[in-house]
C-alpha cells in the first residue's frame, strides 16, 4: 500500500540534510506569479515594516559581500559534468561546502530568488529566532496555497494553512488551533483509542512473526506506516480505517495511495526547482488531481462524523475534530488534511529511528524494559494517564533517538529584521538554513555524541542504575530543536509524542528487539528524511 518512492541516494545514519529549494527557497519575496492572488500580508511588506540597522554592532560588522560562498556561475559549476559536486547528493555537497566555505556561507539566489546563508553557530541560532518577531516566515509548501486559494477556494475559502501561511493571516490561524492541538490534556485525552490501537498493532505484529526466527514476514517499515495512519486518522478524523485487520476501510487504500503520491509530488515541485508557477505541466495537473482525491476523501470523512456526533451521547470532552469544528468546518478540513499529510511518514520515520537506536544498544533497551515492568506488570495492561506520567527513561531514548537523527535535519527561516551572524551583516529577507542535527552529533555540544546516551536527558536519577550524566550534554537549548523553535514550533509534536511513546512502551514491554540488517539504517530525502533499505529487526518475546 506505501510501495510507491522516488529513488533516492542512500545516506548515513548521522547525515546533514538540506531540505528546502537550494535556489529557489524564498522565491515568492521576488516573485509572485500572475497566476496567484495577492495575498492580504505579503512577505515584502512584514519586511519593510522593519527599519534598517544603524547601531553600533551593525556598523561593526563585516559587510554581507564579505561572506564566504560561491559566485553564481562557480555554483553552477560545480553541478555541470565535470564539476566538483557534479552527482553527488546533498549530504556530500552539504557537508564539502562546509569544508571549502566554513561555519556560516552563502549560497547565491539564481534567477532572482533570494541567497541562502548557511550557518553552523548555535549562537546564530539563537539571534535568529530571538529575532523572527510575532510572525515568523518559513518557507513551506507553495504548491498547498496555489491548490488551496486558486484551485480549491470553494472548500477552503482563502485558507492556506500553517504549513504555507505567513504574517497576520498564519497567526490568527495558528491562534484558532493551538488550545485544540498544543494544550496537553487535550491530546492524551486520546490515550485510551491511541493505546488499543499500539495493542492491536502487537497484534498484528505476532500473526506476521517466525516463532523460529522471530523475524518478520512482512516489511516492518510499511507496517508501522499502517499504524501511523490509523493513529493520526482517528485524531484527525475521528475514525477507526481498520488498516491493522482484515477488513480496513474500503476507502483507506486508495486514501494511502493518493498520501504516498502528495509526497512524492511534493518532493519534485516544492522541494526541487520548478517552472510550475509559469506554466502547468501535465504531471503538475495530475499532482493537483491528488490534492482533490485527498480533499474529497477528507471531507466526506469529516461529513460522516458530523452525521455521527448529531447522534451521539457528547462526552464531557470533546474530541480534535469536534473541537476544530465548533471553530468552523474549514478550519476542521484543513487541520485533518494537514495532520494527515504531516502525521504518517514523519511518526513512522521517527518510530524506525528510536527503535534502530535501542535495537543497537540492548543495554539500554534493558533498562528502559525494567521501566516498563514497573507501570506494565503485565504486557496485557492498560496505559493510563497515571500510569504514564512517570516515564522518564522512555522519554530520554526518544530525545536521543531524535538527537542523533531528526526528521528535519535543518531548521529554515528569511530574516524578518537585519542581523549580524558570526561577525557578518545579514540583511532581511535572506534565507538563513540552521544546521542542526550536525551540531546534535558534534562532540562539541554533546560529549561522546555518536553514542547513544540517554541518560544525558534524564533530569535526576531515576534509580540505582539509572542515573543522569549531565556531563554528556552542553545545555545549549538552539542545538537539539527536533520539532523547531518559538511561534512555528510543529503543532503536531504533542499528537506524536503520544503515539511514539505509546507504541515504543508496547512493543518493548512485550519484545527484546535486535537489528539484523548488515548496515547501518540508511535514509532517503523526500521533504523528510526517512529511513530505507534493508530495515530488519528481531522481535524475541520476553520470557515475563
């Protein structure tokens, strides 16, 4: 049901990605196709809002000319045949540019798009977060505001969602949405139907397992992406698709295949350089034609939940959906799409990533096993809201899961106001790409870092021999931001914490897993960084 990928070059298990438009990121501060309308809060116009820098630092530091990088025709020469980044994939070319360049360089803009400056400093980091203001701008997905204000403004009614929104517009909307999807008690509401559906996953997992082997006979990456999206459909939807039985929803396999192309597509025309916004392909007509199989699937699942709430007992507390529509039925069908389309591969993704962490050092999948004994006497328990608030080790081996491979390798943001990073005059309106998870895996910030410490997490000792190692980590919070930093932290990191730590405490109460595969986990780039290859576990039964 997942099967379908672009092929990808594989990449290590602690690769640097650079995931946005290499030169065209920002391309709408320059650039704003006839065929699109006028948004109501222009970029240009949050950026002229600022006024230019004239103090004492600013006068200080060194012109932005003065950034190391290449011409544009040096960087276009490096691609041609012949070229010293000529078929290399973006790992290599990342990381030989830092090499050449330094620390911080700039990447010039072609074809009138913005330059991008890359930088490798924490406290770069820092100044410019502390510096985005009220209303971040992140470059996201363009193709989701052209299908969602040109093609589709019947369904969505001038909404682009806070994937592709900016300035006022993006606030007012992430203002709706943040008391239904970032207040914690909210969330694990879901814990009973989240925690049922881990069971039944364990389920599903023990038909497919060789009692001999305790292999797999079946790939363990597509299941897990079955239950990502049973999981993330229930919250969003308030429905069961039943991809972990028999007899799953008849509309859930066409519903997969259409998720599994938005990516695909979405990787060639969001990610990828693209004349789309001149002149619309065939290909890019058929991307637009899965938009609207995903819209129509969307909404007509949302439609039969409000049939079903008329007809309901209302419980005291409401669910996602019907909190999202007691705001308005628009918002309700762009949060869904949007938590469908941004909850599957990166959970999954994410879950394989732990998972091959623990696998690979059994002493401290051993200890977090003694963990889930204390709230789990039996592999047959419920997990409680009681039960879970104390399990600090399990959320530790997250943390460093995450840590040493993310799912967004780079945090991106255009400068809202001038700054200085690294000694260097940046003007607003560039593109600036954090280098994140290379910092994550520098002895630098984290002592012994290509190890898997996740006591360097824990904030006292849990135990006798679980204790924290404070030693093991530089506390520089601009280093480790998995799920972003300030206003545009990911709205979905609470609904994700949930399902991986519920399924994680599942399946290694009842499981001692082992990596079989004879390579490190390998890793692909859509518009994430997911795992791919040869991805073989073990999964023994403990004898408890």
């Amino acid at each position: 049901m997942w099967k379908s990928r672009l092929p990808m070059k594989q990449l290590g298990n602690t690769s640097q990605l650079i995931t946005g438009r290499l030169f065209s990121v920002g391309s709408a501060l320059h650039q704003q196709p006839q065929s699109q309308p006028q948004q109501q809060n222009h970029w240009e116009e949050l950026l002229e809002a600022t006024p230019t820098r004239s103090d004492e630092e600013w006068m200080k530091a060194k012109d932005y000319s003065a950034l190391p990088g290449p011409s544009a025709l040096r960087l276009l020469s490096y691609f041609l045949p012949g070229g010293k980044l000529h078929s290399t994939n973006l790992v290599q070319m990342n990381r030989r540019m830092r090499e050449w360049y330094g620390d911080i360089y700039r990447l010039p803009g072609l074809m009138g798009k913005t330059d991008v400056v890359f930088t490798y400093n924490p406290k770069d980091f820092e100044v410019t977060y502390r510096n985005e203001g009220m209303w971040p701008i992140r470059i996201g997905l363009e193709t989701f505001t052209y299908y969602r204000k040109v093609v589709r403004p019947d369904v969505f009614g001038g909404i682009g969602g806070l994937v592709s929104e900016q300035g006022k517009s993006w606030a007012e909307f992430r203002n709706k949405v943040n008391p239904v999807l970032m207040k914690v008690q909210n969330v694990r509401q879901n814990l009973p139907q989240i925690d049922q559906i881990s069971k039944e996953f364990i389920e599903k997992l023990e038909t497919l397992r060789d009692p001999a082997t305790h292999t797999l006979n079946a790939d363990f990456n597509e299941q897990l992406k079955s239950w990502a999206f049973e999981a993330i459909s229930f919250v969003a939807l308030n429905t069961r698709m039943g991809l972990l039985s028999d007899q799953p929803d008849a509309n859930a396999a066409r519903f997969a295949e259409h998720m599994t192309n938005f990516f695909n597509y979405s990787f060639k025309y969001d990610v990828q350089p693209s004349v789309w916004p001149y002149y619309k392909t065939p290909e890019f007509k058929k991307f637009l034609k899965t938009y609207d199989h995903i819209t129509e699937i969307t909404t007509n699942y949302i439609e039969a939940a409000i049939e079903r709430f008329k007809h309901e007992e209302q419980p005291d507390n409401k669910c996602v959906l019907q909190q999202l529509l007691a705001i308005n039925k628009q918002v309700a069908v762009v949060m869904a799409m949007d938590m469908l389309m941004a909850g599957i591969d990166t959970t999954s993704s994410a879950f394989v990533t732990i998972l091959y962490h623990l696998a690979c050092n059994p002493e401290k999948q051993a200890q977090l096993h003694r963990e889930l004994l204390r709230i789990l006497p039996s592999s047959d328990d419920d997990l409680t809201l009681e039960n879970t608030k104390n399990l600090p080790y399990l959320r530790a081996c997250i943390k460093e899961g995450l840590r040493i491979t993310s799912i967004t390798p780079g945090n991106f943001r255009i400068t809202t106001r001038d700054l200085v990073l690294s000694g260097y005059r940046v003007p607003r309106g560039t593109g600036i790409l954090m280098g994140v998870l290379e910092l994550s895996n520098s002895d630098e910030y984290f002592a012994s870092s290509a190890q898997f410490v996740p006591e360097r997490w824990l904030k006292s000792d849990v135990n006798a021999e679980t204790k924290v190692c404070p030693e093991a980590r530089n506390r520089n919070p601009f280093v480790y931001l998995p799920f972003g930093f300030g206003p545009r932290t990911c709205i979905g990191k609470r609904i994700a914490e949930l399902e991986i730590e519920t399924l994680l405490a599942r399946l290694l109460r009842r499981y001692k897993v082992s990596w079989l595969a004879e390579t490190p986990l390998q890793y692909e780039s859509t518009i994430i960084l997911s795992p791919r290859g040869d991805i073989r576990f073990k999964f023994e039964p403990h004898s408890d």
